[in-house]
C-alpha cells in the first residue's frame, strides 16, 4: 500500500505545476 508516497507524488507535482 503504497498511497502516502503517490498522494505525496502527485501534491508536490500539482504545486509545483500550479506554481
């Protein structure tokens, strides 16, 4: 179960996309 690192993954992704 592998959620935390995705979810993590895919937040820091968006911010940094958003950004």
């Amino acid at each position: 179960m592998e959620t935390c690192e995705h979810v993590t993954r895919i937040l820091k992704y968006n911010h940094g996309r958003r950004s």
